[in-house]
C-alpha cells in the first residue's frame, strides 16, 4: 500500500494518464481529433492544482481523516472486525453514492455549479480531461466525503484502493476509446462506460443533468437520471455553449472561472416541451 501514498501515488496516476493517451491513440473512438499540447497543459494544471491544495490541507484529505479515525475508535469499522476487502469494497460503494449526491448538487445549485463549469468547459473529451477539475470542486468533494470515513470508520488502506480505483475508473471514462457494441450493453448496466460519461459532456442540454455516476451507473439507473449510451451520436458536440462557455479557454480563465457571473448566467436546461393543441384548449 505504501507504493501509492505521496510521490509513488502521483507516478501511479500519471502511468494511469499516459497509456490512456497511447490508447487513444491506438483505438481513438473519434478519429482526426487534433492533438493540442496546450490544452492538455491547461487541463493539467488543474489537477497540479487541486494537489498542491490538498497537499496544504491535509487534514481534509479523506486519507488524513482515515488516520485520526483510526487513532480515535471513530466509526463502525473501528469497532468491529472485518476483512481487508469488506472495508475496501464498503471505501469504494460509499465514496461513489456520495461523489454522486455531490455531482448531482453541482448541476442543481449555480454557486455550486461555478466550480464544475470548468470540467465542462472541455470541448473535446479525451483522458486529459479527467484531470480538468477546478481546486475548489476538489475541496467540495473533499469536505463532503469526510463524514463517510468517520461514520463508516474506513482504514487508510481502504482510502487508498479507492484511490487506485478512482484514478483508474474516472481516466477511463473519459477516454476517446469505444466498448465493442455488445460489451458496451452489458458492461453499461452496471459500470460508466466511455459512451456513458460522454453523453453527459454533451453541449445538449437534455444530457447535461443526466449520467451523473463516476464508478457504478447502477445510481443513475436508481434515481431516474440515466440516459443509456445509443442516445450519443457520432456527432456530439461537447463543452458549453453561450454564456457559461470558457472564452477563450486560457489558464487564467480556468483559474479565475469559479468567480464568473456572465450575464444571462444559468446552469443550461432543456427547453420546456411546446403544449399541444388539446394542452392549449380551456376546459
């Protein structure tokens, strides 16, 4: 477990980025993207960011919250026995239902919104852009997963393989790669897929609030926001459009994205239906 912790846990991560860019590159779902050094840089320093963040606040790290659990008797798992997978795999279904609770409040509260905007702001989708998350979405997700660690009473080594899992699942996601139609279907029942995650970065607004799941799509299935992936066209146009777009998609603008209030600023939403002929009719 100590291969993953500090410095090993950046190279791991970034041996994670790396074959999915050979991947791409190999096998690309959508071909003749054009490779853009500097957009992969910007995506980057997002996530040199968020670590340099953590690094600072440690104690807001679930792995610190882990130790002081520990240290303290807190949490179910500090009380009972149990086998090394049971807590892992407790780590893993606990850490994803709340990364969804959490994502779904970012697309529902604007002020919330502001901070995830930038991982949206992305018009192509590709393993970069698993790193494209903005310091203070990182910080969110960080408070937020700490009750889970002291209810729960999770190990540190259980914080790691999530993280193993996580950094795996959420490069994949996002990689210009495609399932076979067939293990697409199956896979896709319980698992995001590539299809999946990429019909949520969709400009069309009808998917943008759909897809929400990061590990299992089985919460999306559960609580009526799933869009299956026969939904997504070869077409797809991905990032924001109108007001909430990142223009031009620089480092600052990135940076300095969660303090902007465009004019018109809403989280972008399907049109309503048009009523029919019988809706319009008085009683």
């Amino acid at each position: 477990m100590d291969f993953f912790k500090g410095v090993t846990g950046l190279y791991f991560a970034l041996g994670v980025l790396a074959s999915a860019l050979v991947l791409e590159a190999i096998m690309p779902w959508r071909r003749g993207v054009k490779i853009s050094l500097a957009r992969w840089a910007r995506n980057a320093s997002m996530g040199f960011y968020s670590l340099i963040l953590l690094g600072l606040l440690p104690l807001l790290s679930t792995y610190g919250g882990a130790l002081i659990a520990q240290a303290h008797g807190f949490g179910v798992f500090n009380q009972i026995t149990a086998p090394f997978w049971v807590t892992a795999l407790a780590a893993i279904i606990a850490f994803d239902l709340t990364a969804y609770g959490v994502h779904r409040s970012l697309h529902k509260w604007y002020f919330l919104w502001r901070t995830h905007r930038t991982h949206h702001g992305d018009a192509h989708v590709d393993a970069t852009t698993s790193l494209r998350f903005h310091p203070f979405e990182v910080l969110i997700r960080a408070i937020i997963d700490l009750p889970a660690v002291f209810l729960l009473g999770l190990p540190a080594e259980a914080i790691v393989v999530n993280f193993v899992a996580l950094a795996l699942v959420n490069t994949f996601t996002h990689t210009n790669i495609a399932l076979a139609p067939a293990v697409e279907r199956v896979v896709s029942r319980v698992f995001v897929t590539p299809h999946i995650h990429r019909l949520h970065h969709s400009a069309a607004p009808e998917h943008l609030d759909t897809n929400l799941g990061t590990i299992f799509s089985l919460w999306d299935q559960m609580f009526g926001t799933f869009t299956p992936s026969n939904h997504l066209r070869e077409d797809e146009i991905f990032g924001m459009e109108g007001p909430e777009a990142i223009t031009p998609d620089s480092f600052a603008n990135l940076a300095l994205d969660p303090f902007r209030k465009p004019d018109h600023a809403a989280i972008p939403k399907p049109a309503p239906m048009p009523l029919t002929t019988d809706e319009t009719k008085y009683p």
